[in-house]
C-alpha cells in the first residue's frame, strides 16, 4: 500500500499552532476581546437600529452576494483608503476587522451565535447571518474599524447566504436547515415573502436583470431558480450527468432519488444516478456570477456516481468509476438552462486507484467562490486540500482549464477579490489565518509559495484538541487512511449530516445517514446494526473505502469531533395541540410507531421488515432514530420515499401500522415527527 502524500495528512505544526492558538486564549487580552468595546457599543448612536448611518463604508466591487469574507473601504476617517476586511469566524462566534494593507486585525465583535456569511450594503451596513440563533443582523462600522451591533431580524431555521436586488431594494436570505429562501425589504429589513426549497439551500445569486434568483444545495444535485417577481421557485436545474443520453431535452428531464431503487434508464426515461455512466451533482455550497462574459451563473460542485442501485458493489458505489470529481457547472441566465458542455466531460482521475499519484488533488469539498473580473477567473476555495484553485470562468467547462492554485492554510472557508489591488483575501477557518494571494503570480511561481499573512487574535474560548485534529481528518481529502479514491468523510456527509444520495453496496442500496447530534445512544450502528460502536462502525467504513486506517490518537480524535458535532435545531411546534395529538398517535396501540422508536429514538434492536427475500439473503435493519426529521430526506435505508408523508403511507405493515389513519390524524402525526 502506498503512503499518502503530504497534501493528504493534517500537519502537525498546523495542528500544533492552532492549539496553541486556542491554548492561549486565556491568558491574554487582545482588540478582540469583548467586554471595553461593550460599552461604546451600547452608546453607538445606531446601536439597534436597522437604518444606515454615514460611516462612508463601500464594498469593494458589485457583488450584491454574501461570503465569509467581505472587502470594503471608508472614505474617511483613519482607515480611509484602505481594504479592510470582515469576517465571519465561525469557531469565535465573532466577526473580525482586518486592515489588509497593514496585515493586522483591528477589532471583532462577539454574535449571540455562530455567524455564516457577511455582506457589506451600498449604504454601508454590514449584514450578518447567524446560522446558531436563526437570524440576519446589522453591523456598524465606525471609520476607525470598530463594530456595533444594530437591528436583529428573524429567518427561518439556519440562515446562510444573503444577496441583493440590482437595484437594492430586496435583500434575499437563504435558510440550510429552514429550506426556504425569504425576502426583505432593505431599507428597515421588514419582511416581504418566504417560500420553501429543497433540501439545504446555500448560495443566493441575482440575475443581472433582477428577475431571477439562483440557489445552489450543499445536497441534491440540483439548483433552484425563483421568480422574483411572483417570488415563486420555478422548475430546478438539475445536475444530473448521463454521457449516453441522445439528446438536451433528456439531459434536463427532472429526477427523483426514489427511482433509483427501482426505476431503470431507457429511450425516454428518468436518468438514475449512478446508471449507466450517470453522475449527479454534489456539494453545492458556492455559486457566483461571472462579469465578463456576462450571462454565466458558476456553480462548483462535485459530480458523484454512487454505482447502480439494483447491483451489489464491494464498497460503496462502483470501484471501476472514479467515484466523485471536481466539477464546476455553468447556467445561461438568459435560458436559465444548464450548459451541457460544463458537465459533459469530466476529468478521469483518481488519487490512489491508478498507477500513479497524481501530483495535486481535486477539489472534491469547495465551499466558497468569487471572481476576478480583470482575467475571467474564478476562484475555489477547497477544503481537505487547503487550496485555493483558480478555473477559466469563460471556458465552457471552467475545470478543463485550471489557470493556477494556491496553498493556503487549513479549512478555507471564505474569499474575496480586491481587483484594483490585484489580490484575493482567503480566510482559512481550521486555522483561523487570512492570507494574502496574488493574483498575477505566475502558475508555475504559485506552488508553495508563501504569502502574507495576518495574526488574528487568540480565541476567547479555545477548541478541544481532538476536536480541532478530528475536524481536519474528516475533511482530508486524498488520504488514503480514509479512502483510494480520494473521497473524505465530509464527502458523504457534509456539515455532518448526509448526502442525499443512495450508494450502491454490498448489502444493496443504502442512503447515507445524516451524523450530527444523532449518534450518542443509539447503537448498534450501521443500516444492518453490525457495528456495536462507533469506533467499530469507523472501521468497517474504511475498509469499504479501501482505506488504511487510523492509528489510535487520529481515530479518537475523529470519534471526539464527530460526537460533539453541532446539531441543526429543532423544529418549533407551530401548532402544540396538534403536535401533542400526533404524539399520542404516535405512542397509540393502533399505529404502534413508539414500539421501535422510543420516544421518536431507538429501542436498539434489528428487525426484519417483511422481507420476502430467501433466508440466507433476507436483509434485517437497525432501528434509526428519528430525531431531526423535519430537515432530512429522502426516507427509509434506499431512499424510496421522497417525503414524510410517503413514509407514512407507504410503509404500512413494516413498520407500524399508519396507513389507515384518517387525514386529520396523519397531519398531526407527521407534525409531531417534524419536532423530533
């Protein structure tokens, strides 16, 4: 078996110099440190206020989207001229000023929750979405860099993105756990309309015309669009790649999961992911739009072939495909339809499984995106790489044409461009550094190069260590002691949670299960139960992905991080009576619901759902809990039932009895799952 390369390995000075970081976090006072700025805070006369003030902040060029980073510049004042910086550390809960031209941080200030993305308005409010506290609030910016809380308004569950109208009057909020896109009014941020989204929306791009909204899915292979004017989601553009169709109107027919199971691919039908070449789109965090050529929505994301549902495979999914690659996909805004050519050639490459190492990784995990207008580029963040990967935004597959790559530091999350100074400001959350990259360095000067940096202050409350080592080893991409063929653990659950997608296995289809907040206490693991804890369902995982293994200290440290990784919220009851009925059903003799899940839990034990396979085949499941119902889906071990309901109806016999209840109480049953 051959070692991993260095790319592939957490550093040990990278993880030692975090922890140091978090270490010293105690022991001394920095700009950052709340409780002097409380005060002036408080007496900011905008303090609460929604409404602009006169700071003479700008956003440096036109994006009218969010990011975890933000350039502006004061046009007075003792910063005036200069790019400063706002950003979004998830880890401190905070938002950091950093004066870029002097390469040091000027102060930060402490969120009630963990903050998404940040966006800097044309009359100078600093927005702010809270995913930990569902809310978008408004920052001001005095001239010397200090930060006062304004207004707060309410989102639906997780807010993540933000973008505006051309001509400022609406601002857009996507919602990941909420699955909704709501719009505001800007001026006072009243609220305008709310409608639902598939699962996990996260980037929000405008149309250069403000008629059309697009929004990218972390999950789902798929990108909504929305029509402003009667705010209203129009048919999505789905991502799913079939190399043998015939023709663009099959290439574009909508798709469902559940027919992966048991539908089949033939002249004129439903494509199926992971049949017959079939690929379908994945980790759809970013999304931004090109300038120049105009007219270009750019989505990255990673095309996957989960391998045919109806065979059995080794692993997971098909080892004879590469599995997932890098991909960036490109919509005409003007047809709102998806450019074939950007997905209809994909780079065959894998990291381990061929004959050689390739010399650098795919992007398999990108997580945020801007363009340089000045050379039509667009610029990838990638986790588990730590990379940042620069593509030809105007080339009809922008990934044939890698146009340079920087090393950055751990985790990049954020980036933005200051194109009149010819650089990018990337914000490398695992390692809590920004650094510096120029944008006219050649290709070949590029690799290993070393770059400004900025010293952001210590933390104020530091990380646990394991979880800062866990959280790096389950976005390693390309390390073979998790997978051959480059695939990370963040790859099948994104923030944790889970992929939408059914993979071919050796037991037959099985969905990927969503991870945060749904582990502790409900062994045995596995859809088959076989794993009595979580170290052992680890390993059984890696054998599947051909993967080497951890050594004790890197396994404990990923079984640390993935125990106390932050679950999404809970649903609110929207109505108590209706929710206390559908508990009381759910716990009824007739409907028989908590006889397996013990107050919406597990009672820990396999069971044989009916099957009618021959006994030596006859597949047995573990019982899963079904805690976070509400934002999940699709439903059952290979994805069959796309919603709640279906579950409810369609699974009568094997597993409790609901298919005779009367609407009014299937309404409230399903109300009362959707607050587990």
């Amino acid at each position: 078996m051959r070692k991993p390369s260095r790319s592939t390995l957490p550093s040990v000075a990278l993880v030692l110099t975090t922890l140091g970081l978090a270490a010293a976090a105690g022991c001394s006072a920095g700009p950052g440190d709340a409780g002097p700025k409380a005060a002036s805070n408080a007496s900011h006369p905008l303090a609460g206020s929604c409404e602009a003030g006169a700071s003479g902040l700008k956003p440096i060029g036109n994006l009218k989207q969010s990011n975890p980073v933000a350039l502006g510049t004061f046009s007075e004042g003792p910063l005036a001229g200069k790019t400063i910086a706002f950003v979004a550390d998830e880890d401190d809960k905070s938002v950091l000023v950093v004066d870029v031209d002097a390469k040091k941080q000027i102060s930060s200030k402490k969120l009630e929750a963990a903050p998404g993305q940040v966006m800097i308005l044309a009359d100078g409010r600093l927005l702010v979405s809270v995913r930990g506290s569902s809310e978008v609030v408004v920052i001001h910016a005095a001239t010397d860099g200090t930060l006062a809380a304004g207004c707060a308004v309410e989102t639906s569950a997780e807010p993540v993105a933000l973008a505006v109208t051309p001509d400022d009057a609406t601002l857009l909020v996507t919602s990941g756990w909420g699955r909704s896109l709501e719009s505001f009014e800007t001026t006072k941020l009243t609220k305008k309309a709310k409608i639902d989204l598939p699962r996990e929306p996260r980037q929000v791009v405008v149309d250069d015309d403000g008629k059309y909204a697009y929004v990218s899915h972390a999950v789902g292979g798929k990108t909504s669009v929305v029509d402003l004017g009667a705010m209203k989601a129009q048919q999505p553009i789905a991502f799913l790649v079939n190399p043998n169709l015939a023709n663009e109107a099959e290439q574009d027919r909508p798709f469902s999961l559940a027919s992966a199971v048991n539908g089949a691919v033939g002249q004129g039908e439903t494509p199926i992911p992971g049949r017959f070449g079939t690929k379908m789109g994945c980790q759809g965090f970013p999304m931004v739009k090109s300038v120049e050529p105009k007219g270009r929505i750019l989505a990255p994301q990673i095309l996957v072939d989960p391998g045919d549902p109806e065979n059995r495979a080794q692993g997971y999914g098909d080892g004879n495909q590469p599995t997932e690659v890098a991909n960036v996909a490109v919509i005409d805004s003007g047809t709102r339809r998806l450019v074939n050519a950007s997905v209809g050639s994909v780079p065959d490459q894998r990291f381990f499984g061929g004959s050689r190492e390739p010399a650098a990784g795919e992007c398999l995990l990108p997580r945020s995106a801007a363009v340089d207008d000045a050379t039509s580029t667009v610029l990838v963040t990638c986790l588990g790489i730590d990379s940042v990967v620069a593509y030809d935004a105007a080339s009809a597959n922008p990934v044939s044409i890698e146009k340079a790559r920087w090393d950055v530091g751990s985790g990049p999350t954020g980036i933005a461009v200051d194109g009149p100074k010819r650089r990018a400001v990337v914000w490398s959350q695992f390692e809590r550094s920004m650094e510096i990259i120029a944008l006219d360095d050649k290709p070949e000067d590029t690799k290993g190069k070393k770059h400004d940096r900025v010293a952001i202050n210590s933390m104020t409350e530091p990380l646990p260590l394991a979880f800062v080592l866990g959280r790096q080893i389950f976005h390693a991409v390309g390390d073979a002691r998790i997978s051959n063929d480059g695939r990370a653990c963040a790859s099948c659950h994104p923030d944790g949670r889970d992929d939408a997608i059914t993979w071919a296995t050796p037991e037959g289809p099985r969905r990927s299960i969503m991870l945060a907040g749904r582990i502790a206490g409900t062994e045995p693991l596995a859809w088959n139960g076989t794993s009595k804890d979580l170290r052992d369902h680890l390993g059984h995982t890696f054998e599947r992905l051909n993967g080497q293994g951890l050594r004790n200290v890197e396994l404990e440290a990923l079984v640390a991080y993935l125990e106390s990784m932050p679950a999404p919220p809970k649903a609110a009851a929207d109505n108590p009576t209706l929710v206390a009925k559908g508990k009381e059903i759910f716990h009824s003799e007739k409907a028989e619901c908590g006889t397996c899940h013990h107050e919406g839990g597990t009672d820990n034990k396999v069971h044989d759902l009916g099957s009618k396979a021959k006994a030596d085949r006859k597949p047995s499941f573990n019982t899963p809990a079904l805690s976070y119902l509400a934002g999940r889906g699709q439903f059952f071990h290979d994805g069959r039932f796309e919603s709640i309901r279906d579950l409810l109806v369609q699974s009568d016999g094997m597993m409790g009895h609901t298919k005779h209840l009367k609407p009014e109480e299937m309404d409230a049953l399903e109300a009362y799952l959707r607050t587990l």
